[in-house]
C-alpha cells in the first residue's frame, strides 16, 4: 500500500499518542518501525494495522534509557527507507522541585532531552541528504507557560527545550527540504498522568482532550505546514503575536554596555 511514503518510526508506539500517531500514518500509507519497551503491546499493534490498512509494520522492541537500545534505534533511524520520525517517548514526574527524587528527576531530563535529541540527530543527516521527510516532536504547551509550571519545573523546562530544539533544527533543514514540526498538546487523556503520580480525572474535564481528537489536530496542522501546532487554540494568530513579540526582543538583547536602568542602580549605589 504504500504509495512512496516511506517509513515513518515513532516511538513510545505501544500506548497513548504514539499508539494513535502509527495508527493514523498507517492509514495514510506510511510504513512503520514501532518502537517502545512492552513488545507484546506493539506485537499486537503491528498486527492491527497490517491486517487493516496493508503497510508493513516492524516491532523494535527498546528502553531508550538504555544505552545500547538507544544505539539500535539510531542505527534503524540512519536506514534509507526512514522519511518520518515521530518523538514521542517521554515521561513526567510530579511534584516540586525540592521534594523530588534527583534520580527520577534526571530520568526524565535525560528520556525527555537527551533521547529526543539523539533520535533527532540520527535521523537529520539522512533525511537532508535525501531532501526528503520530517521529524515530529511531541512538546507540550508547559513549554510556554515557565512561570506557572504543570505537573513539576522540571518537567516544563523539558518541554520548553524540545520546542527550542525544534524551532532551531526546523531552521537548519528546512533548506534541504526537511521540515521539523513541534506538537504542543494541552492536557491529554493519557497514562502519562497516572506515570507521573497525578490523577487526571481530578481536572477539569473541559481542558481534557481525548488522545485521537490531539493526534488528528496535530496532523491537520502538519498538513497545514505548520512549524508549531497547539491542537488547542482557536486563532493562531494568538501564536504569531507571541512569536512577533518574542522577535522584538532581539535588537535590544545583546549590546557592548549594560542598559541605562542597570548603569542608573550602579551610580547611585557608588554615590551612596
């Protein structure tokens, strides 16, 4: 069935979002690496969706927190056939800062960062020498809300990095036709919550977005060309305003002298 497409490997395939992201890409044609840590579950996928749509559809079985099972997942991403990867494995840890376990702290900063971040970098090289495929990164929208952080900080500041890292890689590769596209979901009904030791069902359930209603609107955007998907907000205008402020910042944030209101404190803490 597949018409040219090519692969498209997405992790964190087993369950939630990623499950919901092979499912889609199969019924548009994509072929599919399905990667995640409980290979019964993604058995059991790949056979869905082979006897549904016709794609081929190979299980890797791996934990990305695993050194060697993060290499076996960058050797595939360096193959010909790769056209998409969708970076979905992540993980949340709830709870402030001071109270958290350093040890789950730094997991999920390395799964979150460091292994997206790799993947990412696997599979560019081949995907711009070839002129041809995307990277999908799953953020979420506690990347632009620092000040008023959701679930824990830490796992914000994960966020707010990919969607950096995204906007950045997305300038690199877009001249050799790559396109990197950041998703930024609101609160999404997924085992992500119950992971990280929250309860889900406890928020209010008008900002509770089913996983295929998020899955869809990410693709509707990617389909769109967008750079940066919000699958919740109305006007993306809302979007442009905050890049455009975002944007006047850069003249006035690098100069040889400090700003006058810093020289001002200096001269009169001398003074005094």
């Amino acid at each position: 069935m597949n018409q040219g497409l090519g692969t498209a490997l997405v992790t964190g395939a087993s369950a939630g979002i990623g499950a919901v992201y092979a499912d889609r890409l199969a019924r548009r044609g994509y072929d599919l690496v399905l990667v995640a840590r409980d290979e019964a579950k993604l058995n059991a996928l790949a056979a869905r969706l082979i006897s549904e749509t016709g794609v081929k559809a190979e299980v890797l079985r791996a934990d990305l927190a695993d050194a060697d099972d993060l290499r076996k997942v960058e050797t595939r991403l360096r193959s010909d056939d790769i056209t998409m990867l969708v970076n979905n494995a992540g993980t949340a840890v709830a709870g402030p800062t001071i109270e958290m376990d350093p040890e789950r702290l730094e997991a999920m900063i390395h799964l979150n960062v460091v292994v997206a971040t790799r993947l990412a970098r696997a599979v560019a090289p081949g995907l711009a020498q070839r002129h041809r495929g995307d990277i999908i990164n799953i953020a979420s929208v506690v990347a632009i809300r620092g000040d008023q952080p959701a679930i824990s900080v830490g796992y914000g500041a994960s966020k707010a990095y990919l969607l950096a890292f995204s906007e950045g890689l997305d300038s690199e590769l877009t001249p050799y036709g790559v396109r990197v596209q950041a998703v930024l979901p609101g609160v999404t009904r997924t085992d992500l919550w119950e992971k990280g030791g929250l309860d889900i069902n406890a928020l209010p359930q008008d900002i509770v977005m089913e996983t295929s209603d998020m899955v869809d609107a990410a693709l509707a955007g990617f389909d769109q060309g967008e750079r940066v998907t919000i699958p919740a907000l109305p006007d993306v205008s809302d979007w442009t305003a905050f890049k455009t402020a975002r944007a006047a910042l850069l003249p006035n944030i690098s100069h040889r002298l400090p700003a006058e209101r810093y020289s001002r404190r200096r001269a009169d803490s001398v003074s005094q």
